[in-house]
C-alpha cells in the first residue's frame, strides 16, 4: 500500500520538518534532477516512511543519523529494509557525517545508483 491514510499527517509532520540533509538532499532530487527521474520525499510504503523514494526505480534513500544507531532502530530499520527488499525496492543509506564529509561524492554516488538501477530495470532516461 502506497502512501497510506494512517501515515499522512507524521509525513506531512516530516516534510515540514525536514534534517538540514534531507533539506540539501532535496534540492539536488526534486524536479526530476536525477536524469529525469521523479523523486518523492517522506513516502509512505505500507507502515514505512521512506525518506525519498523513486517509483519508477523502485528506489528508497534514507538518510540515517545518530539515532539510527540505536539497537533498537538499527532492529526497525532492518526490518523495514527487510520488507522493501520483498516488494522489490533497493533501499540505499547514506550516513549524515558521509554528507558532512563530502557531499559532492555522494550525490556521484547516486548518480551511479539511478544509472545502475534504470539499466537493471530497463528504464530509459
């Protein structure tokens, strides 16, 4: 289920609300920047929040800051990891002192992942 009723005022909450890199991140995502593809920020995918989410690509990108690093949240982000990787989604997790560090190498990164994942689902851009 996409985007579900129960989930949308905690993404509203999130977009409204967004980390300094979810922010940067953005400006870098939105508008089709990446080859043409649309990205979606804070998307719902059954009870999991994905920070950006790619549908064309079936691509999930979170930003994991230090609260992810939590025994608790590192068991809930393998699951919801988990489950994404049942529906056929690529989750990729970028760490905020990797953005901190360098920014520029990440988004070449991702540059490569939208490219890798369009040739292994045969999507053009």
């Amino acid at each position: 289920m996409l985007n579900p009723k129960h989930t949308k005022k905690y993404r509203q909450y999130l977009r409204n609300n967004m980390t300094k890199w979810e922010v940067r991140l953005w400006s870098d995502l939105k508008g089709k920047k990446m080859f043409g593809f649309k990205v979606r920020r804070q998307y719902g995918i059954k009870n999991y929040i994905i920070d950006f989410y790619c549908p064309k690509l079936k691509l999930a990108i979170e930003i994991d800051g230090d609260v992810h690093y939590f025994k608790n949240n590192r068991i809930r982000d393998q699951k919801k990891d988990e489950y994404l990787r049942t529906e056929g989604i690529k989750m990729i997790r970028l760490k905020n002192e990797d953005l901190n560090e360098d920014y520029d190498s990440i988004i070449t990164y991702l540059e490569r992942i939208f490219k890798k994942r369009a040739h292994e689902l045969k999507v053009l851009f």
